[in-house]
C-alpha cells in the first residue's frame, strides 16, 4: 500500500515537472505567442486523439448545451495561454508563472456567480496577501515598463484559467479528462486557426522541435498525468502539489537559460504560494 502510495505521489510531481516546462518553452520558442498556441493546441489534439482511440475513450458530446460550455471554456483556455505566452516573453519565467498563481484566488471570488456558494471572508485575507506579493514583485509601476506588462497579463491569464475551470467543472463527472482535453485543444485550433493567415510563421521549421515538445510533454503527456492522479488524490492534495510548478519552472529556467530571479521575486512569489497552499489546506479540512 505504503509503495502504491509513493508511486502515485511519483507520478503526480512528475506530472507538474513535464507542465512546469511551459515557462521556458513558452519564453524562448523564437514564434508569436498567439502561433505557438495555435501549434500546441493543434499537436496536443494529434496526440490526445491517438492516446483515446488507443484507451477506446467515448469522445462523444452528449448534448448541444455541453457544446456551447466546451465552446465558451475553450475559449478562456486559448485566451489564458496566449496571455500566459505573452507574460513569458515580456517578462521572465519567475514573474509570468508567479502572476499566473493569483488564479487561486480569483477563482474563490469569481465562483459565488458560478454556484449558491457565498464569499468566505478568509479568501479577502487571502486576496490582501496576494495583491501585497504583486506589489513587491512589480519593480516599477510605469505602463513602459515591461515587466510590470508580463505581470499585468499573467493576472489577466490568471482570470482567464479561473473562468475556464470554473466554466468546465460541472462537466468532470460526466465526461473522461482525456476526452475533455481533447475537446479543448480541438476547439482552440478552431478558434486560433485566423492566425494561419494573420502572424509570422518564418521561424516555424527551426521552432519545430520545440512546438512538438510542448504540445506532447508539457500538453498531452503532462496534462493527462495530472487528471490521471486525481483517481488516487484529491483535488485539495493536488492543488498542494501544483503549487511548486513556480519552482520547478524557476529551477528549469536557471538551469537550461541561466535565468536568475531577484530577491523581489521570490519574496513576492512566495506571498503568492502562501495563499495557495493555505487555501488547499483550509479546503481540505
């Protein structure tokens, strides 16, 4: 049981190290944001495909209002990487994936106007930590200052995922996480697919390798391992674990691109995490 145990823990770390990589990868893949998403979602939907077929997944949509939500959460999904992709290239991989983890919190405000359930005072608290750790991760507060445009649209990305999962919760009983991916990175081609005719595809064969790479490491791969450990843990724990995704991403950026965080950042990041894993905990008591 015990061995059981550390293998799925194992497999769960392992799951947010292959999804940490989208910092770097995101940062230094030499194509527009809006085309990298657009190639991600497109690979990821080849892969994802192949990988249900293989597992005989029921990929069928029980109904027109499932489309319209997979429609409309699709959409905040492709919405919340280009603006993640576009905070990774104003900034640097520390503030980008730092600014993403507000998500947290803006989800706890966001779901009283998603269900019956009332505001709790604590994640008030919780949103003073948070609006203090941007506060001290933001060097300057001048709109030509490009880090502080990294952080503003890794928020705006943070909102956007808060939108998509709240958007996409009601469907997780109902459908396999493969299947529900899946529709996801389909509709998001869909709707990126203007961008064929719109950005700069010039540096697509030498990005090649690297587009392949997020799409089945960090999209397919890392994704499906993360709801494949929600079988074994629950949400809560996962949510724990997740939160070192800033780290690993950290970790990843000094060691492959020498990428040195300031002392701002880990203090405000830290912040940032606090509240975090604060939350998972009090949701799991």
């Amino acid at each position: 049981m015990e061995n059981s145990h550390n293998k799925n823990l194992s497999l769960l770390l392992l799951a947010t190290l292959f999804i940490s990589t989208s910092g770097v990868l995101g940062k230094y893949i030499a194509l527009p944001s809006e085309v990298i998403i657009l190639c991600r979602a497109s690979f990821a939907s080849v892969f994802m495909y192949l990988f249900c077929r293989f597992k005989k997944v029921n990929l069928k949509i029980k109904s027109r209002k499932d489309f319209f939500s997979f429609t409309i959460s699709g959409f905040f999904m492709g919405a919340h990487w280009v603006t993640y992709f576009i905070a990774l290239k104003l900034s640097n991989v520390a503030l980008g994936m730092l600014s993403l983890y507000t998500f947290p919190v803006i989800t706890a405000f966001l779901e009283p106007f998603f269900s019956k359930q009332k505001l709790n005072p604590i994640h008030i608290f919780f949103a003073i930590l948070v609006l203090i750790g941007v506060y001290i991760l933001v060097p300057d507060f001048s709109l030509n200052n490009d880090q502080l445009k990294g952080i503003l649209f890794g928020i705006l990305s943070a909102f956007c995922y808060a939108l998509r999962n709240l958007t996409l919760k009601k469907h997780i009983k109902n459908y396999n996480g493969s299947a529900l991916m899946l529709h996801q990175m389909v509709i998001v081609s869909v709707l990126l697919s203007p961008v064929l005719f719109l950005s700069d595809f010039s540096n697509f064969e030498s990005q090649l390798p690297f587009l392949v790479l997020i799409a089945l490491l960090t999209t397919a791969i890392g994704h499906t391992m993360m709801v494949n450990s929600l079988k074994h843990f629950s949400i809560s724990t996962a949510s724990i674990i997740s939160s070192v995704q800033p780290i690993f991403g950290i970790i990843i950026a000094f060691v492959f691109v020498n990428e040195i965080p300031s002392i701002n950042t880990f203090i405000g990041g830290g912040l940032i995490l606090l509240t975090v894993v604060l939350e998972s905990i009090r949701i799991r008591k």
